[in-house]
C-alpha cells in the first residue's frame, strides 16, 4: 500500500513540474542581415531573460523554403508558441496552417500570413509611414520635383502600404513628379544597383524614396559616388542606426521610426497570455514617429 502512494505522489510531483515548467517560444525571423531585425531579435532574448521563458531563434535568410522547413522543426521540437516574421505573406500560410493541425498558437509581426489561424498580428500602419515620408519629402522639396522610389519585396503588404501612402501624400502636390519605381527588395546592395539604373535614365533628380532603411542607405551609396550627396535628398523607413547616422551626416534627409523591439516585446507577451488562456487583440498596431536631423537634435 506504501508502494502505491509512493508511486501516486511522484506520479502527481512528475505532473506538476511539467505543468509548470518554463514554457518555449520559437521566433522565426525572415532575415538577421537587416538591422532592424538583429533589434528584434536583441529585444526577443532580453524579453525572454526577463520574462522567464526559453526563446528560439531561427534565420530563414529571407527564403521561404528555409522559414517554413524552420517552422516544422519548431512544431517537431514541441515548442509552446510560434512568433513568425514572415519571408513572405503567401508562403508561409502552409505552415501557420500546420502549426494550427498541432495546435501551436501563431503571431505574425511586421508582415501577416494570408492562411490559417493567427492569434494577434503586429504591424505598424505601413500606409502611415508613407504619407509622413511623402509629406516630409514635399515639404523638403518646397512642393516641386522629380522623385523616384526604391520598392520593397513585389506583393509584401509593408511595400504595397507603404508605396500607397506616399503617393496618397503627393497628391496634394501635383509638381512633384515619380519618375522612376523599381524594386530593389529592401536590400541595400540591391538598392545601391538599383538606383545606378535610376541616375543614368534620370540625370535630373530631386529625391529619393525608399520603402526601407536598407535600400536607402544603398542609393545614399550611390549617390556619394556620383557626388551628389546634398543634392538629392533620401528618404526610408525603419530609423535603423546607419540611417539615424546618415540623417546626421547629412546624406539622409529622413526617415520613419518603428520600434521594433517594442513590437517584438510585444508580440512575446500575448504569446505568453494565449497560452495562459487569455484573450488578446487580434490586430495591434504599434506608433509611428518621423525623424529629421531637428528631431534629433533635440533628443
């Protein structure tokens, strides 16, 4: 009889600390060879140290095939949770659609999953952050030039909202002209190739935008080596730090702030409240700031 209650108690101690035990949350990020993404990956981990739970990094190198086979490994390994920032929108809708068959939780941030069951989604307002570059850039130019745009991934909701946006703001002022849109991928050496093509159909140019810090950084390359810095006036998104310095340099005009590691920080916590049982909105946007060399002269 001894024997018996013996067994029921360590069967009831064996229960309880797997109940209780330090719940894993896997993050796949599309790429660490962007800034912005290294922040959201710092600020995964510190969230993580903090908050008490095992945190999964994983680097799909921005290819689609990697992030889902990455996904199937994280749902093999048992992982409590799922934050993805997806490669690309369709893509990874047949493993968000696996990790519901598992019944893993999912969040996406910064790009949705056009398939399956997601949580909570985290973005900022893409279509915001065009209009305050396209608004900053006519204010720059005194409501008169010629522009072009650097596109982000062809089809990736961030660079449809963002191109929307911008050319909702321009509107309003019908002598500024785009003369050139290409995609450049948001990658900066694609940027910088991208714009070579852009300054030789487009000997007079006025400014630059770009859906993304990266590929602007690429056209401020560019330019500099035209000797044009000052000339043409560059614009991003994303307030990554080589961007935060080009502003101060100079060689960027502005670009748009959006917190990446309070989006992720985000994200992790109603990961954490989802698999505590607790509801979580399903859309959160997280707040846009614009940022000029006067913004940050009086930071």
């Amino acid at each position: 009889m001894k024997k018996v209650v013996v067994l029921v108690l360590l069967s009831l101690v064996v229960f309880s600390l797997g109940f209780s035990a330090t719940k894993t949350i896997g993050f796949c990020v599309s790429t660490l060879a962007n800034p912005f993404f290294v922040t959201m990956k710092d600020a995964a981990e510190a969230t993580a140290k903090e908050m008490g739970f095992t945190l999964i990094v994983l680097d799909a190198q921005d290819s689609p095939e990697r992030q889902i086979s990455q996904v199937q490994d994280l749902i093999i390994r048992n992982v409590d949770a799922l934050v993805i920032n997806p490669v690309d929108s369709d893509a990874i809708g047949t493993a968000v659609l696996e990790a519901n068959r598992y019944n893993v939780p999912v969040i996406t941030v910064t790009r949705p999953s056009r398939m399956g069951k997601t949580m909570q989604h985290l973005d900022i307002d893409n279509s915001q952050a065009g209009r305050l570059i396209g608004e900053e850039l006519a204010k720059v130019l005194g409501g008169k030039g010629r522009v072009a745009i650097l596109e982000g991934i062809p089809g990736a909701p961030s660079a449809v909202e963002r191109q929307r946006g911008f050319l909702e703001a321009l509107e309003d002022f019908p002598d500024i002209q785009v003369v050139s849109s290409l995609t450049a991928n948001y990658s900066r050496e694609q940027g910088a190739n991208v714009m070579e093509d852009i300054l030789q159909a487009n000997p007079f140019l006025d400014a630059v935008y770009a859906h993304n810090d990266q590929m602007a950084l690429g056209a401020v390359r560019t330019i500099a080596a035209a000797g044009r810095t000052g000339e043409i006036k560059v614009f991003g998104i994303d307030a990554i730090d080589d961007a935060i310095s080009a502003i101060l340099k100079g060689e960027m005009s502005a670009t748009v702030k959006q917190q990446p590691g309070l989006q992720i920080q985000m994200a992790l916590e109603s990961a954490l409240k989802v698999l505590a049982k607790e509801t979580v909105e399903q859309l959160v946007i997280v707040p846009l700031k614009l940022i000029t060399s006067e913004v940050l002269s009086e930071e």
